[in-house]
C-alpha cells in the first residue's frame, strides 16, 4: 500500500478581505508566538538529556514540524491569492463575495455568501466558490430558480434576495 495521494484540485484564488486578515492573523500568530514558545519548550525537554525516551522532547519536534509545514502552506497560499474588495459591475447578480437569500421547495429560507476555498469552514453560512451551489448560483438574478443535484437527488431553490456587504464593514 503506497501513501501516494493524488494532488488536490486547483482552487479559486480569490478571497475576502475579512479572509485574507484571517490568515494572515493565522501566519503571524504561529510565526510570532506559537512557534517560538514550542521552541523553548523542546530546548528545555532537551536539556533533560536522554531524547529517545523523552515523549516532550517527541512531541514538540511533531508539534514544530506541524507548525512549519502549516507556516509553509500559509506564505505560499497568501502569495497566491488575489483579494476581491470591490463589488462586481452588476450587483443584481449573483457573484463572488456575494449574500444569499434562497428559498426551498418547503418555504423555508437560508442565506449564504459566497467565498474562498479558504475560508468557507469558518462559518456554515459561507459556501465555497468552487462547490456545486455557489457554481449553480453564480450570475443568477432574484427570482430565478437554481436546481443543485445533491446524493440525495436534485433540489430546487429560488433566489430570494441578493446583497453585498460594504467593503469597510
């Protein structure tokens, strides 16, 4: 059995401001603080002397290794996105960054945005650009029906309301 994983799929480059600051905060924080506290505390576990049975000594190597890697993904990551901080020509329509009122087949309502890959897990209301209900919305106008096929088959919404958040709040 091999621990070969096949590269993930390309994701959308864009973000929120809010989301940018988020990761940024994230990348100085492990920078910082994180990592030079974990530091101190393996240089301690290893002045303790024998390191093949010292678990702290092991564990903050992991934890280190841990830190650098996300480090890592972070500075590359940030490089590579663009910040989206104005709104779109056309804010009758549905496009990136946007809020979303639908409406289901049952009446009931639920508002979404739309945002990064990077940063739709904060929040349930934040879909990702690239998942299948933020590509059946995107340049939908109020009113106009999106069907989404989920595992459990297709359903059907109807655009309730679409608004954009000012870019200084």
């Amino acid at each position: 059995m091999s621990r070969y994983r096949p590269p993930r799929p390309r994701s959308s480059p864009y973000i929120t401001p809010e989301g940018y600051a988020r990761l940024n905060a994230e990348l100085k924080t492990l920078w910082k603080e994180t990592r030079p506290e974990v530091t101190r505390k393996v240089a301690e576990a290893a002045a303790m002397g024998d390191r093949s049975e010292n678990a702290e000594y092991i564990y903050g190597k992991k934890q280190l290794r841990e830190i650098d890697a996300r480090v890592r993904f972070l500075s590359k990551r940030l490089d590579e996105l663009t910040v989206v901080d104005r709104l779109p020509p056309d804010t009758s329509r549905v496009y990136f960054g946007a809020w979303v009122t639908l409406e289901d087949e049952d009446g009931d309502r639920r508002r979404y945005r739309l945002v990064g890959p990077d940063e739709f897990d904060r929040d349930p209301a934040y879909i990702s650009i690239d998942g299948p209900m933020a590509r059946a919305l995107l340049k939908k106008q109020v009113d106009d029906e999106v069907e989404v096929g989920a595992e459990a088959g297709a359903r059907t919404y109807w655009i309730v309301e679409i608004a954009y958040q000012p870019t200084d709040s």
